[in-house]
C-alpha cells in the first residue's frame, strides 16, 4: 500500500480545523475557538415549518448540477445578474474548492492575505498553488504590498480576499484599497475571488461597496445568516468560470442536496421574516462582541490590542506584552477555554503574538467567564514532596 | 483570461449526464435516460415526519467532517467495521470523487469496466488517470482480460467496478469472478472499489456474497433506497484511506448536510419501516422491469436481446439488426422518449449497438408508451410540393 499512500502525505496539509472541531465538543470547554453561529440565531421553528411546506418529491429527487432554478434566480436578483451566472454549492467551502481547481494549475501563483482563511489556504494547496501571502493591516489588504510584487514579475492566476470582517481580522478592506486590487488583479489577468459570508453580519459602521472587477466571483453562503447545518453556498461570476465549475461539481457530487436548498430559498425569500432575523442576530452578535471586548480590555487592559469589530464573528487580539499565543493556547486549553492562535493562518507559523476569539457562539455570561480562564494565572508549581513521602 | 482558462479545456470533459438531466426535464418527454428513482418510492411522508422529529439546533450547526456520529455508527455495523472505517459524503458520487483525488495521480492507472458509469469515468478523467476499460460480459468485468494486462505489466492503482446490478448493463459480477478480481487487484497492489447503490434493489435470483480484499473500498447511498435530493452517501475503507478523503473533504466542503443525515439515519434505523419500504420498492421496480423488457421484446422481436434483469434500475438493450444507438436516439428525442445510447459509457465511443433503458422513472402504462414511440417506424419522407404550390 505504499504506492497507494505516497499521495497522501503530498495531501495531508493541516488539519487544525478539524482537529479544532473536536476540540470545541469537549463538554467543559468553553470554546471561541469555532466559526460557529450562536445556537439562538439558528431558526428552528421557521425551517421546520419551511420543510414542511416545501416537501414534496421534487426536493426528494435529483436535481440539476447548477442549482435549485427558484435559488439561483434569487441570488442572482440580489447582485443584479443572470441565473447563468449563479452556482450553487455545499457553502462557501465548495466555491472555493471549485473555483480553485477550476483555475489554478499545479505551481500556478495564488494570492491570499495574510493571515488568511484556513480553508481557503488548504484548497489552494491541495491544487499545487504557489501561495503568495500578503501583509493585511487595518484597511485589508496592502495593495501597495501587492503592487510592488506584481511590479517585480509576480503573475498570479487568482487573489483571494475575505472583504467584510475578515477571517481572522474582522478587518473590512477599505473602499480605496477594493479600487485599488481591483486594478491590480485586472492588470495582471488574476480572478479575483471575493469571499463574503460576513458582510450582512455588519452591526455597526458603515457598508463599504462591494468589490467591483471584470474578472470577480463572488462567494457566498447562508451559513453565517440561517443555518450551517445546510450547507448552502453559491458562487456569482463570469459564465466561463460558472460552466467550468458546473463540469467539476457534475463530477464532484452532481449536485447539492435539492431539500436544503429549498429550504433556504423559502426562508430567503420571505423578505420580512430575513430581514427581522438579521435584525435579530445582527443585535445578538453586537452584544456578544462588546461583551467579549470589554471583557478582554478588563482582564488584560493595555497588554492587548483589539481591533475594532464591526460586524462578523471574530475579535483579533494581538499581545502587546510579548505572550505567545501558541503558548497561551496549550494553558487555555487545559483551563477549558479554548480560541484560535494566530499562527494557525499563517503559512510561515508567523503571528505568533495574536489570536482570533470567536464571540457568537458563547451567551454574554459565558463569554465572561471564558474570559477570566484566559486571563487566569498559571496555578503555582507543585509544593516539593515531603521528606521520606510515601507513594 | 485566456490564461486562466487553458486549464478549463482539458477539464472539461464529457457533460452528457448533465444534457441528459436536462433532457428529461422537458414535460412532453418519456424518460428512459435518467436513473432516477420512481416518483412513487420516494417516502415524502416519512421524511416528513423524520424531519419534524429530528430537527434540533444540533441538525443546524457546522458538524464533524466525518459526519454525523450515529450515522456512521449504523453504515460501521450493516459492514460489520468499527466508526473509524466510515466517512459519510454527498452521495456515492462524492465518494468516487475523494477516493481518485486522495489515490490517483495524474497519469496512475485506473481499470473500469467497459462499459462504465459515466460519472466514475468523469472522476478518473478530473484527475488525470490514465483509463485502461477491461470488457465485461454476463458475468461481468472479464478477469482473464485484466488478468493477461496485468501479466504484461499494467499496474494500476485503483479498479473500479459496480458489483450489483450495474450501470449502465445491470450485470452482477459472479461470485468466482469476484474472487479473481480480488486476488489479482492484491497481487496487482491496486485499491478496488466496490460501488454499490443498487444492491439492495435486488428483486430476483440469488444475493451474491460481497467483493472482499484486504484493500477495498466500499461506496454505498441513499439515493436508489430513500432519496437522492438527500444527497447521504459513504464510503467503508481502511483507516488510511478514510483518513485521507476526510482530509480532502474538508478542504471540499466541510461536511456532508448535517440536517439530511439525521434524516436519512432516522429513517435507516427505523428497521421495520426501512424493511417494508424496500419490499415496497423491489416490487414496484421488478414490476416495471417485467413491463418494460416484455414490451421491448413485444415490438421489436429478435432484432433485440436483453439480459435478464434481476434488480437494480437499468436494462440493457442490445440491437441485433444494425440499429445504431446514437442514431435512434436522435430519433427518439424527435419522437419524445429518451434512452442513454451505450457509446456514452464508453471512452471510445464504442457500443453502438446498445441502449440503457431506465425502468424505475416511469409507470407501467408510460413504459408501454414510451416502448411505442421508440419502435415506430420513422415517418415517411413530406410528398413533393404540388406544381405552382405557395410558400
């Protein structure tokens, strides 16, 4: 079985999302470690009696790689495009993985910021990309960072971006910065790959307007806004990339389960309900954050910095004191709180001096508590045994 | 973006499956193509009923890769495995799509039968293998053949076969054959894949002991037993092979539905529904067949053979007279009933004098229906337009 093997180490990659996962079922763990929505921004009244009405066989069969007609057709009035321009996918993740090996070719450079989404970085290695990672500061990423490469003779194939409350920075890419990448990705031939399951998660601030490119996919989900559990995405972009990614999935899984995909339109589409229950997470989320942040700033005051977070799940801290993260992760754990170290979303190991908490998917009461276990000191070493100590 | 779109042409691949999907939606059209399960044995209401019981916030958050632990649980004891041994994915197409990418590198070999499930072929093709199809006959893929290929020194990496029932000749390779297959993939160093979606719609003849050696996956789904807009599919492997295609799955897509693997489990373990509904299916389907092949051979005679057919979905028509398949499908498509030509499960265009005819979609009396617009004689050519005629 070596042959057979020899693929797999090429493929292992991490794993440390998964292994995370795991990690946050433990019961006395109090994690801001996951991505995962608050239990009570879950609808599960309204996806029951959405199931029952929109049972019938149809949703029981097999349906057409593209995507539920009915669904596509909404996203596609949302951004203003044709039903020829809509895929739908098992979330955002498979966008990715479709887009990417869509495009990139082994060796092919792509660009990601950094840090970066782990997902993301995974797809792109696990189709042999060259992965270039540029610095991101409050603004998103540095496209003077970027152009300055690009002026050296890098000639990416594809630049990833999270652009609304990054994953992990909570950072929105600013409106100059989106004209400026925009620029650059179109000068140098690249697809620019707009990862978006935050932006109508937005609970204070203003909306930056959305990245605008002649070669632009725009990847979204309903994870974040209804239900993880459905596993429902889609992909916006250009027909030649749509039809190449249509082929992949055909082959992928022909297509995405027809019953979940009906149940996210009928919640969707009931535009009073949606826009009350992002009303409603969008106030739970604005909460917890503040919780979480003003908790932070009250344990460890001026030896952290955190962003300020407008909208999203996450809060980037970063230690002003000289912690390592990587460090405080192995004693958070064993005191049963558990977040993510920076580390995990470089490619170098870098950033070592932040973490990214979740606050979503704790009550505020929890969220305070996960707060003292991090901020508690390292119980004392051991008293020495006594003198002729038994057993 | 001619770049990016170089490696789109090689990706593309044969789309037929999907024109087909298409094909069959057209409302006047008598569906043969298709290998949908019959309207009628699809359980609305028990899954209705699984839905409302099942649906809790667990069934609506992010869940392990693996899959949901129950469900695993119960695919690990009907194949007498531990957990560890089970990877739950978007149905068996998911399942082929993990196991090329996690063992076929571009230019490995891969053996299938000839003819093949398109969708398997497309898979192989996606990663680049270097396809070698082995002829199969009543008893299916024809081991003295793969056997002599091996002798002179092909080595492939993966052997793919549908065991029970299978696509597109609804063959069930014999018991000697399957212990052949099994030595000589071993000695061979190849993993075999045993894809098996039909096997439980066996409604005639004698249960054949399953495919076993020491390196064997095992594909198994919902789709052909409950329902394919479930999207619930698995596969049964050793752990370094499961390890690998959770790694990859979640890179692709996180996980499979966390919502419709509750549901698909609900119904699965309910042992007295589940038994009754699959007696209920292999006798709505051995109906069908029996109308389907008697009315075949009702109208066309001796200009057609067709194997018996003890389950599964398909039967496979072979013309005796010349008829060429591609070209009566163009016919019959202008007549309003479509079949899947052979050529198109072949990767040299080969068989042309043979048909897959779907039995499960349709009701007796369109089967006839449809059996009569195949075989009507092509109308006579328009008489000469009248001296002097008008437009």
């Amino acid at each position: 079985m070596e042959d057979l093997r020899s693929k797999l180490a090429r493929n292992s990659g991490s794993s440390r999302i998964r292994e995370l996962l795991h990690l946050t079922e433990r019961p006395d763990m109090l994690s801001l470690a996951g991505g995962l929505p608050a239990t009570e921004a879950l609808p599960v009244d309204r996806i029951r009696s959405a199931f029952t009405a929109a049972l019938d066989t149809r949703g029981l069969q097999y349906g057409p790689t593209e995507g539920v007609h009915d669904l596509r057709e909404y996203v596609a009035d949302r951004h203003g495009v044709t039903v020829g321009d809509v895929l739908i996918t098992n979330g955002a993740q498979q966008a990715l993985d479709l887009i990417a090996r869509a495009v990139v070719d082994d060796g092919d450079v792509a660009v990601v910021e950094s840090p970066a989404y782990l997902g993301a970085s995974q797809v792109l290695q696990n189709v042999g990309a060259s992965i270039t990672a540029i610095a991101s500061d409050d603004d998103g990423l540095d496209t003077r960072v970027l152009q300055e490469m690009v002026d050296r003779g890098l000639r990416p194939k594809l630049v990833y971006v999270v652009s609304n409350f990054h994953n992990p920075t909570g950072v929105t890419l600013s409106a100059l910065r989106r004209g400026e990448l925009a620029e650059i990705a179109t000068r140098a031939g690249a697809l620019l790959v707009d990862d978006d399951p935050y932006g109508e998660l937005r609970f204070a601030g203003q909306p930056v307007p959305p990245l605008a490119a002649p070669s632009l996919v725009r990847v979204g989900t309903v994870s974040k806004v209804l239900a993880p559990g459905l596993r429902v995405g889609w992909m916006v972009g250009p027909p030649w990339l749509i039809d190449a990614c249509v082929r992949l999935k055909q082959a992928t899984d022909l297509h995405t389960s027809t019953l979940t995909q009906c149940v996210a339109l009928d919640l969707l589409r009931d535009a009073d309900w949606f826009a009350e229950h992002l009303a409603f997470i969008r106030g739970l989320y604005r909460e917890r954050a503040h919780t979480l942040t003003g908790a932070l700033t009250d344990r460890f005051g001026d030896r952290i910095t955190i962003a300020p977070v407008h909208g999203g799940l996450f809060a980037w801290v970063r230690f002003a004191d000289g912690t390592d993260a990587d460090e405080l992760f192995a004693r958070a754990v064993a005191r049963g709180v558990a977040f993510v170290p920076g580390s995990s979303f470089t490619l170098d190991g870098g950033r070592r001096d932040a973490a990214r908490l979740c606050f979503a998917s704790l009550p505020p009461a929890r969220l305070v508590d996960a707060v003292d276990r991090l901020a508690a000191r390292p119980p004392p070493p051991p008293p020495p045994p006594p003198p002729g100590g038994g057993f």
